[in-house]
C-alpha cells in the first residue's frame, strides 16, 4: 500500500509538472507572438550573407549590446540594399534606440520609426513602427500632477496609429494604450477642477470639470466629476441668494437657472453611469432638492456595468508601487468601449463667466414690462420734415422775384386756393432801395498840430540890417557824458 501510494504521489507530481511545463511554453508562446521586436525571418534556415548579418544583428539585440547590433544592421543596408531583410533591418535600427532607452536615445529611436513609415508606408511594419512611437512617449508619462507634455504626445500618436492603420493586427493594443493615456489626462483635470472647487471658483471649476466630462467619457471617476459640476452651480446658486442689493425677483430667478443646471448634472450621472460607486450621492443630492430621479435605460445599465466589472480593483502593491515608480498608475483605467479619437472644444472660464452675464441679464429683462411703441405723428406745417414721416407741405427754397433779399416761395398752398396768404413770408426788408450816399463828417481839430499862418515869423536882425545867426544853446546846465566831468573811480568808467 505504502508503495502504491509513494507511486500516485509520484504520476500527480509528473502530470502536474508536465502541465506547468504545458502551460509555461504556452505563455512563452504567446509572449513571442506578441512582442513586436520577435524576428518573423527568424525560422528560415538560409545560408546568404544578409541572413547571417541580420541574424547576427538580432542576437546582439538581444543580448544589450546595442551599438554592435547597429554596426551590424548598417552594414546589412549598406551592403545589400536589396535584400528581403532591407525592411526588418531598418525598423531594427530604431529598436536599438528604444531598448537602450535614456532621453537622447529615445528620440533617436522615434526619428528612425518615422523614417521607416516615410520609405515604407504601406508595409505591414509601418502600423508597428507608428505603434513604437506612442510607447516611446508613454514610457516617459508623469504623474497626473505633474508634466503633462509626454501623455499629450502619446495620445497624440496612439491615434495617429488608429486612424491611419484600422485594418492592423495592433489595433486593440493601441486602443487600450489610449485609454491608459486618456486615464492620466482626465486624472490631471478633474484634480484641477475639484481644487478650484474647494477655493469656491466655481467658474474655473465646472471648465474643468466639463472639459473631462465632455473628451473622456470612460474615465474612472466620471461620477465625482459630474457630482463636483452640480456642486459648482448650487453654489453659485447659494452665492446669489446670500448677494446684497438685489431685487427678490431676480434672486429667485437666477437661484432657479443655476439649481435647474445641478440638477441636470446630477440627472446624468443617474442615466449615464447608474452603475458607478457614487451614484447613490446624486440621487441623495436630488432628494434633497426635491427634484424628480431619473431612471436609467437598460442599455446604460449594461454599458456602465461592463465599464465597471472591465476595471482591475486598486490593491496594497499597486499603492506601493505608486509611490515608488514615476510614472502613473492605470491600473483603474478602463479595458471596453471606444477611445475618444478627437477632442472637441474644451470648455474654459470665460465661457462660463459669459453664461453668467446671460443669465443675470435674462433674469433681470424678464421681470420688466414691455415698453409700448411711441405713436408716429406727422411733422406740421412749418416743421421740418423726418425720414420717418414726410412733410404735409411740401416747399421749394429760391429767391423772391424781385428785390435783392433772400427768401422762399410758397410753391402751392395747402387748401389750394392761389389767393390765400403764402405759408412762410419772405425773410428780409420789403424796401429794397438804397438811400442816397452822405459826405462823411469832418475830422476832428489835432490839439498838438500848427496851423500855417497862425504864428508869424521873426527874424533876428542887427543894426546893419542883416540877420543875426542863430545863438548856440547853453548845454553847460545840461547833464551829459560829453560834457559833464567826472571825479574819482568814475574816471576809471568808460561807460
């Protein structure tokens, strides 16, 4: 019995080992397959000199001896630019890069991917090599509070792949890939937006907050994010009912425009992800408002509980490694559903801000009355005529017949009687003629002038008969330089 028992033992452990060993080569199997650097020439048993180096090459790869394996791949293109390795060599070349990994090298590896897909864009390798683009960038992804450049790129090439490549073979692993990138991105906004929700700027907030709603629609907390929206308006809502100033109508107004808006936020959370963790918190917000709850279809249900059940639980490892790995943790992204492929117009603060003025402006116009249109009457008789009404009589300016005045002329009277008195009179003097010109008057007497005649002449005459000269002035008295003497430091003066 002892022996026989000693033998099952030993069948179980042989059975169970042969499984072990089974299912270890399966995964090494199915490993193989899925790694994009596996070399599919790889099998063929040939003897040609390009073989021999491509191989060659591969086998340094793998052993990490980078710049050996790209001697040799060089040496393959340049030596044999027609062989059927020309291919797989050159996508090779930029494996080098990407395994060697560093900053510089990984941008070396990306500018050798986009040359391939520019000489061979149609091969099945250019899907591969537009793949390897995006994990070059999602290899180097922060975390959501930090520099957001690399995941804004991945998403960017993982796309690019989808779009440009939808029959490849690869498809399913770049959309799960994008959704791992949308993960980090919709993480990054929604903590913005709740932490402009805890410093009470609720513009900025819903911004946030509805961009994510409204580009990543299968991210992991869509639920809080769409909660923290209807938050954001009852408290724009409590704002305007604590606000001084404003008249009782328009408060109740505007708190029912925004409460109307949290409720809609709250609604969809009920229809879109009915089976999220914290759906349970809108329908108590609605309670609370006294608002009718939605029901969900059963399409939504079905959706969202695929969504849900898709997403890998958060265990004590992930934490840890969380904390000590630099990149993100997508460990709550979710695996179903399409990818979002572009990005529609995000949704900023002064959008929201502008949403606000129309509101209050709305509230404010409806409680006024409609002012009644003014009643058109016509211009009078001699009033000047409007665009609006044209004038009863209508007149025509010129000069009068005769006389040199200015005026007008009536063309026809109102009543149509031509005896009756002209509507406007002529303006000007009726006497037109000019009296008869006047002498001026005489100009004044000048006090200071001599008139001729007035003082006879004396001519100084001697007792001979003849006139005397002219007797010189006496200008001793008189005060002058010339002849005035100066005394002491005058003297020394010249002026």
């Amino acid at each position: 019995m002892k022996q026989l028992s000693n033998k099952l033992v030993a069948a179980t452990l042989a059975v169970l080992l042969m499984g072990g060993l089974t299912a270890q080569a399966r995964v090494k199997r199915q490993k193989k397959q899925k790694d994009l650097s596996a070399n599919p020439l790889a099998g063929l048993n040939s003897k040609q000199p390009d073989k021999i180096l491509f191989d060659k090459a591969m086998l340094s790869l793998k052993k990490g001896r980078y710049d050996v394996a790209r001697l040799t791949l060089q040496t393959l293109l340049n030596t044999y630019p027609d062989s059927e390795y020309r291919m797989r060599a050159k996508l090779a070349v930029g494996d080098t890069w990407f395994k060697e990994g560093g900053t510089a090298a990984l941008a070396q590896a990306e500018n050798e991917y986009k040359d391939f897909i520019t000489f061979f864009p149609n091969a099945p390798e250019a899907a591969e090599a537009q793949m390897k683009v995006g994990d070059i960038y999602y290899q180097q992804m922060e975390k959501p509070d930090r520099d957001y450049t690399n995941a804004m790129a991945a998403e960017r090439e993982y796309r690019a792949m989808i779009n440009m490549f939808p029959d490849s073979p690869l498809i399913p692993r770049a959309k799960q890939k994008l959704r791992d990138v949308q993960e980090v991105l919709a993480e990054r906004e929604a903590e913005i937006g709740l932490y402009y929700l805890s410093k009470e700027n609720y513009s900025a907030s819903i911004a946030r907050l509805q961009t994510v709603v409204d580009t990543y629609p299968l991210y992991s907390k869509s639920d809080q994010a769409l909660i923290a929206i209807g938050d954001s308006y009852a408290g724009e809502a409590q704002r305007i009912k604590l606000a001084q100033g404003l008249p009782g109508a328009v408060r109740e107004r505007l708190t029912s425009d925004y409460m109307d808006r949290a409720a809609a936020a709250y609604d969809k959370v009920i229809t879109r992800y009915p089976m999220a963790p914290h759906v349970e918190d809108a329908r108590d917000r609605l309670v609370a408002m006294n608002r009718p709850i939605p029901e969900p279809s059963q399409s939504a249900i079905a959706e969202n509980d695929a969504e849900e059940k898709s997403r890998q639980p958060i265990r004590f490892t992930d934490t840890i490694l969380g904390l000590i790995k630099r990149g993100p943790s997508v460990v709550e992204a979710v695996h179903v559903g399409e990818p979002s492929l572009s990005d529609p117009k995000r949704t900023v603060a002064p959008d929201v801000t502008k949403q606000n003025v129309a509101l209050f402006n709305a509230a404010v116009a409806e409680g006024k009355p409609a002012q009644p249109a003014a009643a058109v009457t016509p211009t009078g008789v001699n009033e000047p005529p409007r665009s609006d009404v044209p004038s009863e009589a209508p007149v025509q300016m010129g000069a009068p017949a005769s006389g040199t005045g200015v005026g007008v002329s009536v063309v026809s009277a109102p009543s149509g009687d031509s005896k009756a008195d002209p509507l406007v009179k002529p303006v000007g003097p009726t006497n037109t003629t000019l009296p008869a010109a006047e002498a001026p008057a005489a100009a004044p007497e000048q006090i200071n002038d001599i008139k001729a005649g007035s003082i006879p002449e004396q001519a100084a005459v001697d007792a001979k008969g003849k006139k005397k000269k002219a007797a010189k002035a006496d200008l001793s008295e008189e005060s002058s330089s010339k002849t005035k003497k100066k005394k002491g430091l005058k003297r020394l003066n010249p002026f």
